[in-house]
C-alpha cells in the first residue's frame, strides 16, 4: 500500500503525520518505508537521516542509482531522504516524457507492506509524482487556515491525476492536526468538517490530532513519538488515528 501525505499549505503537520503513521505501523509489525520527497528535507533531518554523503531521492528520480542504494535504515523506520537538490529536478526533467511516473517507476517491485510519501507545500511535479505512485492520499489540515480555494485546488489536482495518470489513486481522508481545544471550540470543528465534506468527496476522520509540546521535544531528540511519550495526547491521538486508517 502506497499513501501520500499531501496539501500543499505549509505546517499543517504533513511531515509530522509521516513520521508518527510511519513509526506506529511499523511498531504494529509491518515492514515501512518512508520517503522524504520534499527539499526541505524535514523527514529526513526529524529521524536524523544522513542526506549529504548518501544518495538520495534526488539521484533515484534522476534514475542514477537503484531503490536499495537510496533506503536507509533507521530505529523508526526505513526512509529515502532528500535535500535541496531535489527542488531543481522539475526544471531537469521538464521536457521529458513520462516525467510524471518517474517515483512509480522507482518503486516496482519492492517488499514493503506499508511506503509512507511526505511531500512538500506545492502541487507541482514531485507531488504528481507522488500521487502518480499511490493508492491513497491523506490530507493532513489544521482548524486555522482552511480555505475552500486551497482545499479545491488540491481536490482537482488529484482528480487530473486520476484521468491522466493514475485512475486508482483515491482519498483515504482528511486528517485535522494541531488541534487546540482553547482556541478551536467544537464549533469550529463542526464547521471545518461541514466545508471540507462539502468541497471534497471524501470523509473526516473521527481521530484528531491535538496541540502538544511532545511533537517537537521527540523532533529534537530524534525519536518517535510513541517511543518518547507513548501516553502523551499526541501519541494517544496518532494511535487512534493509525487503529481508524487500518480499521477502514
Ligand atoms: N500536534 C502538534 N502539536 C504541536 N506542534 C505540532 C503538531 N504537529 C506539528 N507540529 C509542529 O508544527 C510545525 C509544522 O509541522 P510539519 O509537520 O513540519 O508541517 P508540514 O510538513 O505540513 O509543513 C512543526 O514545527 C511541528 O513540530
Ligand atoms: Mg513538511
């Protein structure tokens, strides 16, 4: 199972669902793969990955190397890494034919039960390729800055991509993160919920996902968060939300 983690608004804890869907599958037993397929490269620094001397996301989209020379182990979980080199890739590749299908490509025939796709705050290249790859899309997003332009946009991305490139991709749900019960009244969640069912077919889940110093106390220490603080909200929240996506 292939699932991106996608919206292309910045810091509505895209990467941070990554890590902790990826760290709590992997704890449930299944073999996870996790790909940092934004320049930020924020993944990839959050589980401490070597993205400098080691070849990276860059270099299997170039078609360089091979899948293996790319993964790295790690306590969390496998992970390809990227850094900025990747943000020059769309300009390389442009006038290239099959440039949508290159991250498909790369990921034929691999063993994983589970590969984990984060993605940067963008809808272009890399993300289609993303979403080109997968079966499921997940669409992290905060209470605060819903707006129906960006949640539309995003929707008709994926809708292209299932003419043009891949007819099985699919939402699997929207996921609402940083959620904080002191400035976010039931209301506002109410609400949110309401728009997001009325601009994208596809359900809210019932988990949700609360503020919490934890996330960025594991983020420094390298660790995930469940082996950080397995009963803090947040880990509680992202289990609920990992025992919901299996129980679908
Ligand atoms: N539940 C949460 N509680 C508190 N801070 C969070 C939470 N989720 C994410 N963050 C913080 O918000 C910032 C943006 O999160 P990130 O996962 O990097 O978003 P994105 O990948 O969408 O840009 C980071 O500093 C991260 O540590
Ligand atoms: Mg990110």
């Amino acid at each position: 199972m292939i699932i991106t983690i996608a919206n292309q608004k910045g810091g509505v804890a895209k990467t941070t669902t990554s890590a902790a869907f990826a760290a709590g599958l992997r704890q449930k037993g299944y073999k996870v793969l996790a790909i940092d397929l934004d320049p930020q490269g924020n993944l990839s620094d959050n589980v401490g990955a070597d993205n400098l001397e080691k070849p990276t996301i860059y270099e299997l989209l170039k078609n360089e190397v091979s899948i293996n020379d790319t993964i790295q182990k790690n306590n969390q979980f496998d992970i390809i890494p990227s850094n900025i080199m990747l943000a020059g890739l769309e300009k390389e590749i442009i006038a290239e034919l099959g440039k949508e299908q290159r991250l498909k490509e790369s990921l034929e025939n691999n063993d994983y039960d589970y590969i984990i796709i984060d993605t940067p705050p963008a809808l272009g290249l890399l993300t289609i390729n993303a979403f080109t790859a997968s079966d499921e899309v997940i669409i992290p997003t905060t209470a605060g800055i819903f707006s129906a332009s960006g949640i539309t946009q995003l929707y008709d991305t994926i809708r292209n991509v299932k003419k043009y490139c891949n007819s099985n991709v699919k939402i699997n749900g929207i996921l609402i993160t940083k959620f904080n019960p002191r400035s976010n009244n039931n209301q506002d969640m109410k609400n949110l919920i309401s728009k997001l069912a009325e601009y994208i077919d596809a359900p809210v889940y019932k988990s949700f996902i609360r503020n919490s110093v934890v996330i960025e106390e594991a983020q420094t220490r390298k660790v995930d968060i469940f082996s950080y603080k397995k009963d803090s909200t947040v880990a509680t929240d992202y289990s609920q939300f990992i025992k919901e996506y299996l129980s679908r």
